[in-house]
C-alpha cells in the first residue's frame, strides 16, 4: 500500500499525545494498553495518527472499533492501516466514517474480516 492511499494523518509521539492530552506519561500508556488509541512503530519512532484524536482526547468510538480488529486478528500495524485506508464497502476511510459517526457500520464492516 502506498502512502498516498491512505487518509492523510499527523503522527503524533508518545511526548506529543502526553502534551496533547494534557496527561501523565502513565495515563497516555494505559490508554494505548485499553484499546483507547492504537499506534505503531513507524520511521522507527512509536507513533499515533493525530485523526485518532477530537477535541483533545481519543475519538470515542474507536476503543471498540480496535477491539473488534484486534479479536478479527488484526496486529495494531494492520489495525491502523485499516482505519486510515479507504474502505469500498463504507466509501471513506474507516476512520472518517467514525468520526462522522457511522460507528456501527464501521464495526460491522470490521466483523466481518475475521
């Protein structure tokens, strides 16, 4: 997959997503280890695409969208992939999708990769 076809995206750092959400270095961890945000190692650097994020705190209605993709096997590589990548049976990206708020369309597409 090349760059260009995924939904253009910031990435933001461990540093950044402490900062941004104005938390502690151990509540931002907790929030990657509960499924409230998904990131990569990308460049080398552990990071999270800033569209993960409204308002200042994790899109709502991702935590559950990861866990379906995780439980469909999907790692957090292919999970991101997934949201960011235009998605034919939805017409967007997933991740526009959710945060348009079309959460059980985006999920039951994701069910179905298992």
């Amino acid at each position: 997959m090349t760059e260009n076809s995924r939904y253009a995206t910031e990435w933001l750092t461990i540093p950044d997503l402490v900062e941004l959400l104005d938390e502690p270095l151990g509540k931002v961890r907790r929030l990657l280890d509960d499924s409230y945000l998904v990131g990569s190692r990308r460049d080398g650097v552990f990071k999270v695409p800033s569209v993960f994020l409204v308002d200042g705190r994790p899109l709502p209605s991702l935590r559950g969208t990861i866990i379906v993709l995780h439980d469909a096997g999907f790692d957090p590589d292919e999970t991101i992939d997934w949201l960011l990548t235009p998605e034919d049976t939805i017409g967007l990206a997933p991740i526009e999708a959710l945060r348009a708020g079309r959460k059980s369309e985006v999920r039951r597409v994701a069910a179905t990769l298992a």
